[in-house]
C-alpha cells in the first residue's frame, strides 16, 4: 500500500524547485535544483507531507472496507450464532 500520493510528492517538488520527481519501489527520487543526478525525497520531507495531508485515497479505501467488513461479519456473526463470518473477518482484514 502506498504511503504517500504522488500528487503530494509532484506538489512540494514544485514549491521547493525539484524536477521531474519518480516512484520506483516505493522511493521517490527527483532532480534538486541545480542537479544533473537525481536523488531520493528526504525521508524527513516525506513524513512531513504525510503528517500534513494524512491517508491517501488508497489507505482511507482500505480502512473503511476493513471496518464495513468487521461491522458486516458481526451482525452476521449475532444472527448465525456462528464465529464463521468473523473469522473471515479476520482473514480479510488481515491481507
């Protein structure tokens, strides 16, 4: 799952002067001012945007299947007087 948007990244890449910023594995690089190689994103930078703009679109998605689930598989779980869905539950949630 993706931590940070790449559309956060290509904004500060832009307030800050950094060009043509790229994603590969997880790691952002881009050109800083004045630069002929590309180097990674800070990791500082990379946690401040993460604190300024929160989840990204990929992550609220994934904690609100996860939550539907839970609240699905109890009611499920109340009415079958069986522990079967919340054990699916489980194993969804988990992956």
């Amino acid at each position: 799952m993706k931590r940070y948007a790449i559309e956060w990244v290509n904004e500060w890449c832009t307030e800050n002067g950094w060009t043509d910023p790229i994603e590969e594995c997880h790691n952002f690089w881009a050109f800083p001012p004045g630069a002929v190689m590309p180097e990674p994103i800070p990791v500082q930078v990379l946690q401040a945007i993460k604190a300024k703009k929160g989840l990204t679109n990929e992550e609220r998605f994934c904690c609100f299947g996860a939550i539907a689930i839970t609240i699905i598989s109890c009611i499920t779980t109340c009415y079958s007087s069986s522990p079967m869905p919340m054990v699916l539950s489980f194993v969804l949630c988990a992956l």
